[in-house]
C-alpha cells in the first residue's frame, strides 16, 4: 500500500529535517523551502497533507493558501510558527488552515494533529465516492 504523501514547507533545513525524521516511517515526505517551490510540488505529487512554517521568504503561509485558493487545491493545511499571535490565529482560520501550531511542539502533538487532519480530508473524499456509486 502506498504511504500517504505529506508536503513540508519551510525555509529552515533544520525544521524540514526534524519533521522528515519524525514521519517518515509512516508517511511519504516532500520538502519545499517556500510557499513558491511548494505550488510547484502540488503539481506533482498528490499530497495529502501540508506542513508550513508562516513566515517565509518570498511567499509566506498566507500567499501559499490564498494561491491554493485559486487553483483550487484542496489539501488541508498545518501552520508551524514561533510566535504566539491571536491574528496569526485568526488569519490561519480565515484562509482555511486546519491548525495552527506553536514552535516549539511536541512530536506527539505534531502526530495528533496530522492523523486529524488527514481523517479530516477523508471525509469529503469517501462521501464524494459513495454520491458516485449511488449515480451509477
């Protein structure tokens, strides 16, 4: 069975490492080190899940969901940040984001909340299968 496929999107090496050794065993892993290259990636690969860091040179978090908006990318989306900011928070629940989560994280918690949002994603996707076969 083919592993799921998670997009990791920072411009720190270090950070793109740590979550790449963490799920890895479980998961397929990309990495992109901006909102830009990580567009090119959707194009690519059929990812189930992205990991961004918010601040990014050349296209942050919010550019990286406003472009998915208007492509029509459906992939729900984690934001990883170092600062403990309500507008960042309220920002991320207007543009779509599924959680927002403060550097420094636990892995578990990290885990949690990759298994929630990808269950997340599932559900339109089996209901979307089930509408077809009652069509047929």
């Amino acid at each position: 069975m083919a592993k799921l496929a998670i997009l990791i999107v920072d411009d720190d090496e270090s950070v793109r490492s740590s979550l790449r050794f963490l799920l890895e065993p479980t998961y397929e892993v990309i990495e992109a080190i901006d909102g830009l290259s990580a567009v090119n990636a959707l194009t690519e690969w059929n990812v189930h899940l992205i990991l961004s860091d918010y601040n990014m040179p050349f296209a942050d978090g919010a550019d990286l969901m406003q472009t998915m908006t208007e492509l029509n990318v459906q992939v729900p989306v984690v934001w990883l940040s170092g600062a403990e900011e309500k507008e960042l928070k309220a920002k991320a629940w207007r543009l779509g984001v599924f959680e927002c989560l403060q550097k420094p994280f636990s892995p578990a918690h990290l885990l949690e909340t990759v298994q929630k949002a990808i269950s997340a994603r599932a559900i339109p996707e089996k209901m979307k299968r089930l509408r077809d076969q009652i069509a047929r």
